[in-house]
C-alpha cells in the first residue's frame, strides 16, 4: 500500500463539482500524494445513487476523471480529459467509504496517460478506468494556476 502525504488539492474556494468546496451539489474530493500517484476517500450518499443502495455510474466516472486529473496536476501541470475510459467490475456501493487512486502512467509531452481506480471496504476493485489528458496552454495553465492552486507548493 501506498503511503499518503500531504494534500494535492489544497484550494477550494471554486465551484469545482468534483473538489471545490463553493459548489453546494459537489463532491468535495480530497486527493494526497502518494508513492505512485494520488488517492482520497468519498463515501458516496443517497443522492449519488442510481439504483439503491448503488453509486451511479456518472458519479463513479466523475471521481476517476477528477482523481486521474490530480494525478496529471501534480506531476506539473493543469490538463483537461480528452478521452477516458471506464470499466464497471462490480457495482459500486452508496454508504461505504471508497478508495480512489490515480496515476500517470506515460507522460508524452503534452499528452498525458492515466489509470485509476475505486477500491471497496474488502480491498477489492470495483470500477478502474484510462485517460488520455492534453495539458493546456502557458496562458491557460497561469490563469488556472490563481483559482486552483494558489498557495501550494511549486
């Protein structure tokens, strides 16, 4: 098992759905650096479900998607999903703190290639997913650094 240090995702005043603190119907994820890439907890409610008792499959997308996006922002630089891909192993349960885990797996440049995945209580796999991330422009990547990254460490 990875060990976790420090957060990645330290500003949250932004209406984020998947981290920012200012969006009421958000997620609030939370991510750290780990010895491979990033992770955090969620425990997916009520309201996240699709079936009952089961976490949509939008939602579980959403935590890959914003945990393989950490994963790319902390290796440097802000990039948005250009492609991504999920597999739905076993359905993902609401009321149950999950773990999610994201790295970067191939770093081509401006391309950049991720995995992630959603671990249940018992350890076990229940969505992983692909992405291919561009990273943005200088100007882009400036302008995003002052919402999204002020304060942490360069």
């Amino acid at each position: 098992m990875d060990s976790v240090t420090e957060r990645v995702n330290t500003t949250t005043d932004h209406g984020c759905f998947g981290c920012g603190l200012l969006n009421d119907i958000g997620l609030k994820l939370a991510f750290y650096r780990t010895d491979t890439g990033v992770a955090g907890t969620f425990t997916p409610r009520p309201e996240h479900e699709g079936y009952t008792r089961m976490t949509h499959g939008g939602i579980v997308s959403t935590m890959l998607d914003e945990a393989m996006s950490w994963a790319v922002i902390d290796s440097g630089r802000l990039a948005v999903t250009a492609r991504m891909s999920v597999d739905f192993r076993r359905p993902v349960p609401s009321g149950e703190e999950l773990t999610i885990r994201a790295s970067v797996t191939r770093d081509r440049g401006r391309a950049v290639e991720t995995a992630g995945e959603i671990v249940g209580p018992d350890g076990s796999v229940l969505a992983s997913s692909t992405g291919l991330f561009i990273r943005v422009s200088e100007e882009q990547q400036r302008e995003w650094e002052r919402t999204y990254l002020m304060g942490q460490d360069e």
